[in-house]
C-alpha cells in the first residue's frame, strides 16, 4: 500500500506537514477503495475469477482529480478495464521459520 499510494517519500520536514501529506493520502486510499469496490466486474466464462487491479485503480483516480477538462470522465468504467485473474498456486509454498535472526552479521 505505501508503494501504491506514493508514502514511500515524503515531501516536507515538519510533523504537521508530514502529518497533513499521510492524512491526504490516506483519504486518496479510501477514495480508491470506494471506487474499486463499486466496479461491476463482468465473470464471463473464463479460466480465472478477476478482481480489480488496485494500482491502475490508484493512478486512475489521481488522474481524475487532476483533470481539469468540462466533463470528467467515468472512472469506473476506466478501472473496469485493469483486472488481474487470481490463480490458485499449483503448490503448496513451504514456509519453513528459522527462528530469529541476530543482525550481527552485517557487521562483518
């Protein structure tokens, strides 16, 4: 999520302003969500159930803020047309845990 709505950097140094920059783009996320979570997803017959690619989602919504033209356009529709399918793993993925880990080796 930090990477999709843009928290990866920050613009600004004083705790208001990073505090005002979180609280906007955590506005932009739920906006996003609202919006995915509204497009009507066609399941035709087909090899794999789609869902809504979130980051085009993201980019879509941002751009419909930006635009500044008389008549926005839909953005649902535009999201509509970003689906990723959900593949089931042909295999079970084997998590092994190691326990913890000591950082000491970077010291070397």
């Amino acid at each position: 999520m930090k990477y999709t709505i843009g928290l990866n950097a920050l613009h600004s140094k004083k705790a208001d302003s990073i505090a005002q920059e979180v609280a906007a783009r955590l506005v932009m996320y739920n906006f996003c969500e609202s919006i995915a979570a509204t497009v009507v997803i066609n399941q035709r017959q087909r090899i794999y159930a789609y869902k809504v690619n979130f980051s085009a989602a993201v980019d879509i919504c941002i751009a419909f803020f930006r635009y500044r033209g008389t008549a926005p356009p839909n953005p649902e529709s535009l999201i509509a047309k970003y689906l990723t399918p959900l593949r089931k793993r042909p295999f079970k993925r084997n998590l092994l845990s190691h326990g913890p880990v000591s950082f000491t080796y970077r010291i070397a």
